[in-house]
C-alpha cells in the first residue's frame, strides 16, 4: 500500500491503534474514577432511609444539577484528548511506518532510500541515524564495486598476458590480482555475517 495513501487514514498502524487503545482506556478509567466520586456519595444519600422527604429532593436536584455541569466539559475534554492522542500517536507512527517502508527497500539492495520523515514529527534523531546507516552501507558497497572493477581490469591484463605468451607479464598481473583480492577482503571484512 502508498505510504502517501495510508498518512490519510486517521488510524495508520495496528501499533498506533493499540496506543490509542490503551491511552483511551486510562482516560476512560480517570473519567469513571471522577464520575464515581462524585455522583456516588449522592446515590448513597438518596438510598438512604434517614433523609426526610425534603432532603431526598434536595440531593436529587444537586444530583441532577452535577450531571448537567460535569457531563458536557468532561465530554468535551474527552473528545479534545482523544483528537490529541491521533496526532500525536501520527507522529511517532508516521515515523515507524516509512522505517519499515526504508527497512524493505535496504533488504532488497536499494541503497538509495533516503530517511526523511515531516518536520513535526517524532524520532527525528531515528531517522538521522538510518540515513547515517545507508550512508555508511553505500560508502562500503562502492569500495567493493570498485574493487570488482579493478579486479576486473587486472583479469583482463592476465588475459593478454596468457594470450601474448609473457611469462613476466603474468606474474606482475597474478600479484596485482593478490593485491587487489587483500583489498576487496578488507571491504567484504567490514561486514559480519556471525555472530
């Protein structure tokens, strides 16, 4: 899928959605804890057999005044910081899904991605340190292809060696083979492929 297309969804990443989850949750948590000790106390009081008729009418309307005040901003809150956490879920979502995107093409050879996420997004530090990464990768693969081509070169003057028949000539040429095979191990020794 584009990674253009999936930066217009609301909900990008299975990761981002169970961020949203949980944090929703503990806001949902917060919400009833509140609502619980507030509105708790008055229905105790309204079950109360002790309170006289007047009494019961005057819990009820404090009851019934508290929900008309407390239900619209608590909502309004809750809405605000459900909004809040898309955006910000987006900015370190965003992120994680052009690395994976990145990860891909390194995978499959492409050494020419680059590592750019938006400005106001989180894991800026991440990306400089991919890029910094491919960078190093190139660098070293280019040492290797350069090394193939002088190799290749070299082969190529063995060739004419043989083919001309000078002994002298082949032994320069099997040296500068050796010496070109050392350097194309210490570029092929930079990386490890055991642990």
């Amino acid at each position: 899928m584009n990674y253009s297309f999936k930066r217009r969804r609301i909900l990008i990443d299975s990761f981002q959605l169970r961020f949203f989850g949980v944090n929703f949750l503990h806001i949902l948590i917060i919400l009833l804890v509140f609502a619980a000790t507030l509105f708790v106390p008055l229905m105790i009081q309204l079950e109360s057999e002790t309170l006289s008729w007047v009494e019961r009418e005057q819990v009820a309307n404090q009851f019934l005044a508290l929900h008309t005040q407390v239900w619209p901003p608590l909502l309004a809150i809750f809405v605000l910081l459900a909004i809040h956490l898309i955006v910000f879920s987006h900015r370190i979502v965003g992120p994680l899904v052009r690395f994976r995107m990145i990860f891909k093409e390194i995978a499959e050879g492409n050494l020419t991605v680059r590592s750019t996420i938006r400005k106001h997004d989180y894991l800026q530090k991440e990306a400089d340190c991919i890029q910094e990464m491919v960078s190093s990768l190139r660098t070293k693969v280019k040492g290797i292809e350069e090394q193939h081509g002088e190799m290749r070169e070299g082969l190529a003057e063995l060739k004419r060696a043989v083919a001309s028949g000078s002994v002298e000539d082949m032994k320069r040429n099997l040296k500068g083979l050796e010496a070109q095979m050392e350097r194309l191990k210490a570029y092929v020794d930079q990386f490890r492929t055991t642990p």
